[in-house]
C-alpha cells in the first residue's frame, strides 16, 4: 500500500482551514498523514490543527513557497498531496488523486481544476474561465506541458527530491505550484486531469488588488525562473529528451 501525505500551507486562514480539514476527514481513502504549515499565523490556526488531530509545522517565513516546500521536505509519505486552506475537496478526491498517481507513475505530478465558490458569479466565471483557463492555455504554450494548480496537485516524493534544490523559498512574492512545474527536468511531466476537482475560494479575485498580486507574483516567479534557466533552453532540453525517448 501506497502512503500519502496531505500539505495544506495556511497563512491567518483558520475558519477555512477548519472547513478544509473537514473535508478531507470525510475523504473515502484517508491520508496517512495530513500536514499543516502555519505559515506565521496569528490566529486560532494551532487551535484548528489540534481539534483536527492532524500534524503541525510552523514556519516562519512568510509566504506561501516556504509553507509548501517545507511540509514536502517534512513530510512522511510516499506521495504528497497538496491543497489549500480554503480547499474543500469532494469526498473522492484523494482516491481519484491516488489512482492518477499510480497510473501517471513517479516522474509524472498530477493535478486538476478548482470549482470556485463565494463571490458573485461574475467573479467566479472571471476565476474559472479566464484566470484557471488562461493560467492553463499560456503554461502550455510556455513549458509544452500543464501547469500545476497549487490548490489542487500531488507528485511522488522522488520527483521532489530531484526539485527541491532547484526551487526558490524564502521569497514571499514567488508562487509555489508556478516555480515548481518550471522545474521539472527532462523526463517529468504533468498531466491534467480536468475531473479532479476541488472546490476553492473565489475571494481572490474580489477586488483588482487582489488580481493584481497574484499576477505580481507570477511575474516575480518568471524572472526569478527565466534568471535560472532561459524559458527556450528549457524547451529545447526537454525537445531532445523526448526525442532520444522516442
């Protein structure tokens, strides 16, 4: 039997947290472990947690790439899973995340779309269809493959090992799952599946500032990837990889 750890960063989230935590308490395949990242919280965070039953880690430097990376590095299982503290998953969604894993295999992460919820519905067709939709549609045409979407993805632990030197923490404006999938070395893929869903917050998209920091943050990613490694490189490694594959 496979084990798999749940990551669930959370920044001052505890009443969405609390929701989160129980949803996957209701999952039909349980984690073997389910890991929270107080991320500096000043909150009932801890308080949650322990209701809850599940593990806590604080970390200190804010931002949501040094919460994720770190409950990967201190995480148990074999598989980790990753959602958000305003994640609510269906009851199926880690055996249907399970099963994907086993089938993709170790260098293939896998991950899916988000059902917003709150807002008005202008908000969340915004959320859904342009944001989730062009997030998805300009990934592939940058990397040649899907893009991760933090709220909902799992990976093998291997194919972090192999990562986790090359991602960048500490730095509160970078996007964990953005930075992570511009990682991935020649041989790794990511495969979308658009039927494992989760629902997500729409609040993020409630004001233009807040629209306006997410794609602050992605473009603070980019440079920080492009500095690393040119995004037409990368291709051409990953074009000959395939190549000698084939």
């Amino acid at each position: 039997m496979s084990t798999i750890t749940v990551v669930i960063p959370s920044h001052n989230d505890a009443a969405m947290l609390a929701a989160c935590l129980r949803a996957v308490a209701r999952q039909t395949r349980q984690p073997d472990e389910v890991l929270v990242v107080d991320n500096a919280s000043t909150d009932a965070t801890a308080d949650v947690c322990r209701a809850a039953g599940v593990r806590r880690i604080y970390e200190p430097d804010v931002g949501v790439a040094s919460a994720t990376f770190r409950g990967f590095d201190e995480a148990g299982g074999e598989w980790l899973a990753r959602l958000d503290a305003d994640s609510v998953p269906p009851p199926h969604w880690l055996e249907h995340l399970e099963a994907d894993l086993l089938e993709a295999g170790k260098d293939t992460a896998v991950t899916g779309p988000g059902e917003f919820y709150g807002s008005g519905p202008v908000v969340r067709w915004i959320a859904e269809t342009l944001y989730i939709g062009g997030y998805r549609w300009s990934m592939n045409l940058l990397l040649g493959h899907p893009p991760l979407f933090g709220s909902n993805f799992g990976l093998h632990r291997s194919m972090w090992i192999r990562l986790r030197n090359r991602v960048h923490r500490g730095d509160p404006r970078v996007h964990d799952d953005l930075d992570l999938c511009y990682q991935l070395r020649p041989g790794m893929w990511i495969r979308w599946d658009p039927d494992l869903r989760v629902g997500v917050s729409a609040r993020p998209f409630d004001t233009w500032r807040g629209l306006g920091r997410r794609v602050s943050m992605a473009w603070t990613t980019f440079k920080l990837d492009f500095e690393q490694e040119p995004p037409c490189r990368r291709r051409r490694e990953r074009a000959r990889s395939l190549s000698r594959r084939n």
